[in-house]
C-alpha cells in the first residue's frame, strides 16, 4: 500500500480498512490499520485512489470513540492526517467537521507528541483568511494556550506556536481582540525565549494586535507596556528593538489619551529613559518609533 503498487490497490480493499477503523475495538488492530492508511497517504499516487477522502474520516474515527483511544493509537492516527495535511487535494478534508475538532482537541493533549504533530498540522492549514476563521471557530486558540502551559519547555512547540499565533493574527484582522485576549501572555513568554526566530515573530504578533483601538487599551490594562520595556531595555538585537518600539509607539496612541492611562504606564515603566537613549540608534526605524 505504501510502495509503487499503491494506485492499483483495488477500491474494496480500502474501503474494508477504512471501515475496520471504524468498526474495530482492538488496539492492536487500530495501530496496524492507522499505520497502513498513513503508508497510504504518504503515497504520491495515493490522490488518484477513489474514496481516498475517506481515509481522513477513518483516521479521525480512530481519534474519536467513547472510549478513549489508546495513545499509540492516536499518535499514529495523528500522523495521518499530518500526511494528508501535505497533500493539497486532501487540505479541505481536514477542515470539516469532526476532524477539525479533533485535530484541535489533540492541540492541548498531554502527550508531548501528538500535540507537536497537532500544532504542525494547524500551522500547514493556516493559509488563507476562511481556514484561519475556522480554526479559531473549533477552538484553536484555546488550544494553543494550553498546548503552552502544558510543553512550554519543549522548542518544537514553541517554535510553531510563536508561527502559528502570528499567522492567525494576519489572517484574521476581526479577531485580534478576541486573540489579545486569550493569548497576550502566551506572546509576551514567547518574546522571552532563547529562539531568535520565535522572539522575532511573537514581536510580530504583538505588534499586529496593539495597532487595534480596543486592544491599545486593553493591553495596557494587561500590563503588557512594562514587559515591553523591560524586554527593550535587554535586547540589542535590532529587529526586536524596532518591533517593539513600533509597538510601544502603538500603545502610546490611544483613545483614552484624555485620561493618560497608557502615557502614565510608560513613565511609570521608565521607557522615556530607554526610549531616549534608542534615539541615538543608527537604524532608521529604530530612530524613527
């Protein structure tokens, strides 16, 4: 099934196996039956099989049950569906429903891999503005959080976490106070790490969400202006220093400006001194925030 014989497997034969994910109690079984329909997915030629689309469902049948799955089962049911996310034909059957719940629900699992693979999966599908709206209508955000304080110790995580919080916040500009929201903390950790790349994207996401008005204000209340010039005054990394000045420019702009809420929450955070010893930076846009 996995070798070059696959596209002539006959349509029966698959579907008996997707109907045994189905029908089966067995643990051992359900293993072998994940571990061929993946074989089968990883297959170029597997796209041309008829009733291909049916795997995806026997796969996420396996994750799914009134009784929970065994963790082997499940991790291999996951990777299935991380093989059918790198295939382009099968993309739009992993947002439907129930594998979309599913794949969600696996985010914040306390197996350290299957939610790694969960949060793969979700990052290849963060492509476009509809599939961004649909993961967060399953609850993904919710399950990133918790995928955080769950792994925050493991890289991988972090690092997909830190891509797949600033894509949601591109792709889906109605729903950056909703993100704020839950998510502020998680992006202010991950500004934290040893991970340049993770810094420098989480800047990112911070930046996108304190340019909203309701946000300016609501992050500040947050005390997110503090982290920022604490984390200013430490880094000499100078995409960072002009992603959160941009940020700090942001959130000093605001619709409560009659009252001096966020003006006297920068002061208090001394960012004058710091931001005035950055108005001798060489870079432009440093100068310029």
């Amino acid at each position: 099934l996995g070798g070059p014989l696959c596209g002539k497997v006959p349509p029966a034969a698959l579907t008996q196996l997707t109907d045994l994910a189905v029908t089966t109690q067995d643990s051992a079984v359900m293993v072998h039956v994940a571990g061929l329909l993946n074989g089968i997915l990883l297959n170029p030629k597997a796209t041309a099989l008829p009733g291909v689309g049916d795997v995806v469902m026997a796969l996420t049948a396996l994750l799914m049950g009134k009784v929970s799955r065994p963790d082997d089962v499940r991790r291999v049911a996951i990777n299935g569906l991380a093989s059918a996310s790198k295939n382009a034909a099968l993309v739009p059957k992993l947002l439907l429903s129930p594998t979309l719940e599913q794949l969600v629900t696996s985010l914040a699992h306390v197996d350290l891999e299957q939610s790694r693979t969960a949060l793969s999966v979700v990052t290849r599908l963060l492509t476009s503005e509809d599939n961004a709206v649909r993961l967060l209508g399953a609850g993904c955000l919710e399950g990133l959080v918790v995928a955080a304080a769950t792994h925050r110790r493991d890289t991988a995580i972090r690092r997909d976490l830190a891509h797949s919080l600033l894509l949601l916040t591109r792709l889906a500009p109605a729903d950056r106070i909703t993100i704020a929201h839950k998510a502020h903390a998680v992006i202010l950790g991950l500004m934290h790490v040893r991970d340049e790349k993770c810094q420098h994207q989480a800047a990112e996401t911070m930046c996108l969400l304190s340019d909203n008005a309701f946000n300016k204000f609501a992050l500040a209340r947050a005390g997110v202006i503090p982290e920022l010039v604490t984390l200013l005054q430490s880094r000499k990394d100078v995409l960072m220093q002009r992603l959160i000045t941009r940020a700090l420019a942001q959130l000093s702009s605001t619709d409560n400006a009659i009252f001096g809420e966020n003006a006297q929450a920068l002061q208090q955070a001394g960012a004058l001194r710091v931001l005035c010893s950055l108005i001798l930076s060489p870079d432009p846009i440093v100068h310029r925030n």
